[in-house]
C-alpha cells in the first residue's frame, strides 16, 4: 500500500524523485481559504500547549477550522478551548479561528513525527450544532423570530446559495 503524505513528488530524467511541495492542505471556510499552518503556529505559541495540529471539519457543505491540542502536564483542560479561541480570536481573521478546539492526550504521528491527518477524530459539527439548540430536531435552523429576520435570512440565502441558513449565526461565519 501507498503512505498517503499528500506529497507532491516529480521524477527526474535520472528517474530519481524529488519532493517538490504538497498538495493544497488549505481549509475552505466559505471561500475563505485558511492555512493551518498559520492557526497551528498561533495556538504553538501559547506556553500551555504542548502540541497542536489544525484541520478542516466538515460543515454544512464547507468546512470549519478545527484544532487539536495536547495541553503542557500539569494544565486543567476546562478553560483550554475558551482559551485557544480567545488567543487565535485576538491574533488572526474571525474565520481562521477554530470552531471547535479537541483535547487529546497526544497527536497521531508516523514513524517519522508527521501528523496523521487522517487520523484525528474531527468532530461532527453539524450534529454539535443540532444538539445545542443551533438547530431544529430535523437538522433545520431554529424559525426565523420577525418578519424582518426572515426576509433577511432569505437574502443571505441567496446570496450564499443556500436553501437555509441559521438565524443565530452572525454573517461573517455565513
């Protein structure tokens, strides 16, 4: 079987290959493209985070930005994902900051210390929302409050392309 590292790999006329960058690891928040890269080296600076790893999560046919972190021994996990947020919140644009920040003992790594993307329990989003009041028991956004609140949700439905779109968002996640 083949090692999936999302490499880009050229072979010379030697027949030698030569690692030449990788595939787009970019996550597409609405459009917006977001480096993990950029999240991961933000979150990495805090001196309570041992380790960290930034994915993108599936979401209502996008994607959120989802990190991964091993908190330092010694740190009471409670208040860490409030705490990412706030960081990455105050550093970086509104849509680069983590939807969801998971706690792990430690990240999935190769042989040769390389995150194992594949391998980190991304979360479901989209049921986290229903299950938090985010939507209705169908998976539906809760009812618009106003006549005003629906004919602004069916412009940003337009907009955006979309059949629906929750009321209780504010429209820079939309």
């Amino acid at each position: 079987g083949w090692l999936r590292t999302r490499d880009l790999v050229r072979q010379d006329d030697a027949g030698r290959l030569r690692i030449v960058g990788r595939t787009s690891a970019f996550i597409n928040v609405d459009g917006a493209k977001v480096d993990p890269a950029e999240v991961e080296a933000t979150i990495a600076g805090l001196p309570w985070i041992a380790d960290c790893a930034v994915a993108g999560g599936p979401y209502h046919g996008s994607e959120r930005v989802v990190a991964f972190v091993v908190p330092r021994p010694g740190v009471a996990p409670g208040r860490v994902p409030e705490l990412v947020r706030s960081h990455v919140a105050g550093r970086l644009s509104v849509h680069k900051v983590p939807a969801r920040v998971v706690l792990l003992g430690s990240l999935p790594r190769s042989s040769l210390g390389k995150v194992l993307s594949a391998s980190l329990p991304l979360p479901d989003l989209e049921a986290e929302e229903r299950a938090t009041g985010g939507g209705g028991a169908d998976g539906s956004p809760p009812p618009s409050r106003s006549r005003a609140e629906r004919t602004i949700a069916r412009i940003w439905c337009e907009v955006l392309g979309r059949e629906s779109v929750p009321v209780d968002r504010p429209f820079t996640e939309l």
